[in-house]
C-alpha cells in the first residue's frame, strides 16, 4: 500500500480509502490510485485487514460437493453475499471431513455466521458454533430450535409428483430415497402421505436409500429382481433417478414406455439431454437468498426468534415420465438383470 501510494502521490489512508470504496477520496484520487494498483500488480493482504477488524464479514458453508444442487447452492449463495459486500468461507465435506473437521475449520476463519447441509447433529464443533453465532440448517428441518432453518417444501413436492403419476395412470409407484440425515425419512415419509392422499395407501412400496448413484443404481437392481416392476419409479434426488434410467436401460427396460422415473432437486443432471428427468424443482437460488436472509437478520438481531423456512416446490415435466403401462400382461417381467 506505501508503495501505491508513493506511485499515486497520494497519502497511504487514500489509498485504503480508496481500495475499501470508501467515500473520501476526490476522482482524481481514486483514477490515480487504481492506476497505481493496476501498474504494481497490487492485491490487498485479506487476512491481514481481517485481523484488524473486529468483523470479518466472512459467513461460512458446509456443503457437499459431488451434490449437484448443494454446489449449485454455493453459486448462488457467493454472488448473493457479494452484493451485501460479504465474503464466502467454503468447507467442503468428504467422507474423511466430517461435519466435525469442516466446523472446526470454518470457525477458525472467524465466520460470523454458518450455514450447513445435513449436519450429524452430535458434533460437538457444530454444538459450539451454534452457542457463538448465527447457524442455518440447510436442506432440511432442523434437530435443534436454537437455529434457523431452510429446505424445499417436500410434501407439496412429494404431492405434485405423485398427482403427476396418477394422472398417468399409474398406481404401482415405488420411491427409491429414505436414507440419510432428516431429510431423508422427511421426504420418504412424504411419499407415503402423497400415496395415501391419493388412494393409493395400499400400494406403497419404498426401497430404503441414499441419495447419490450407486444408491439408485442399487434400488433398481432390487426391482429388476422382483417378478413384477412398479409402473414409475420416485427418485429421492436427481442422482438417484438418472441411475434408475441407466440401470433400467442396461436392462432392457425402457424409460418412459416400461417404467417412468423421476428425481427431486431439478438440478443439471435431471435436464442432461440422455436423462431428460421429471422432478420436482427445488430453486437453488431462492434457497441461497432465504439462507442468508436468515444469517443477516440474526446478525443485525441476535435475540430475534429462529424460524424454519421452507421454499415452495414445484414440477418440471420432463421425458421420463409417461402413460402408465398396460397390466394385461400382469406386469412387465425385466429382460435382463444387471450386476
């Protein structure tokens, strides 16, 4: 910054004045510091302006990225906290970095506010930040009433898919999803209320999963096992219903004419041309705005009440869903079984 300010013949509180957007500094000032900075190749030392503040307006996020609407999420989310001038700290979570590593890792950034997917609700990191600063759960309900929380809508989302398929003329709908965190028993018990809405108490036939690939892919070799295939298949997430087509299709089942598939999420693997996926939108933006909405307004009131948000749903009708089969044949028998 010395050195700015000697090229720009300008004091060095201009020069900071200036990089922060500051009012203060005339126009002539300013051209001429930027020039400077362009010329030097200058970049502000972050961490070290960081640790003079007694803010750092770093918010924190907790996501996964092989989840393509948590990523997509995270997108949103920077440029959204870029527009209130907010930095984004990301703490990816593997299997090796548990809810417990990536906390413990955002809390050293000094974030004044978190966000996080699925969280394991025992991590006694999790525990001290929800004691410190504001805490969002995102993706889900929340275990805890100490903090906010924003998810989609499932049972409206769970109806509006299941209402799509009867309309179809289906009845044997199976769901693939259960598993894993809230969220998973939330939507799967969502299913089941969707099915007994419309009638359909008695065909209820859930194949208790995860959300990630190998997860749908082994809930379609299930089905591929039995005598009988359901006419649609629900896919708790887009992962899992674009690997119920794959394996569906490895077998000789064809999607939508046989059996239709869908997912939930709408992310960009539901509208890949080779899966062209029916699913239930969850709006990755929207999500992002209503999350740090929650962050801002318990910084600005740390006393205001925790709420749970839960953003409406709706359905993108894709190619993967159809008029049911005909059961006069009692049912289609797969071709083939892939191992």
């Amino acid at each position: 910054m010395s050195d700015v300010a000697r090229l720009a013949a300008v004091s060095r509180q201009t020069v900071s004045l200036v990089l922060r957007d500051a009012p203060g500094p005339s126009a002539a000032s300013r051209t001429a510091v930027l020039a400077a900075v362009d010329e030097l190749g200058f970049q502000a030392n972050t961490s070290a302006q960081l640790l003079r503040q007694e803010r750092t307006r770093l918010v924190g996020v907790m996501f996964e990225p092989r989840i393509t609407f948590e990523s997509r999420f995270v997108e949103c989310l920077l440029e959204r906290a870029s527009r209130e001038r907010l930095g984004v700290v990301l703490g990816p979570v593997t299997p090796e970095r548990t809810t417990e590593v990536v906390v413990r890792e955002l809390l050293g950034h000094r974030v004044e506010a978190l966000g996080c997917f699925n969280p394991d609700p025992s991590s006694p990191a999790l525990r001290t930040a929800i004691s410190r600063l504001p805490v969002v759960w995102l993706g889900e309900r929340s275990v805890d009433e100490l903090v906010d929380a924003v998810h989609s809508d499932d049972v409206a989302g769970l109806r509006l898919i299941v209402e799509h398929l009867v309309g179809l003329g289906h009845r044997d709908i199976a769901y693939a999803g259960g598993l894993g965190g809230r969220v998973g028993p939330d939507r799967a018990d969502a299913y089941r209320r969707a099915m007994t809405e419309a009638g359909l108490a008695d065909c209820i036939d859930q194949l208790p999963v995860g959300f990630r690939e190998e997860d749908g892919a082994a809930a379609a070799r299930v089905l591929l096992a039995r005598d009988h295939l359901p006419t649609a298949v629900i896919g708790c997430s887009d992962h899992v219903g674009a690997a119920l087509i794959s394996v569906f299709s490895r077998a000789g089942v064809r999607v939508p004419e046989d059996v239709s598939v869908t997912g939930y999420d709408d992310s960009d693997i539901a509208a890949l041309s080779y899966h062209d996926l029916t699913a239930v939108r969850q709006d990755a933006d929207l999500n992002a705005a209503e999350a740090l909405a929650a962050m801002m307004r318990r910084l600005d009131n740390p006393d205001s009440e925790p709420r749970d948000t839960a953003t409406p749903a709706t359905l993108t009708i894709r190619g993967s869903t159809g008029t049911a089969r005909g059961s006069e044949d009692g049912g289609l028998r797969p071709s083939g079984h892939v191992g």
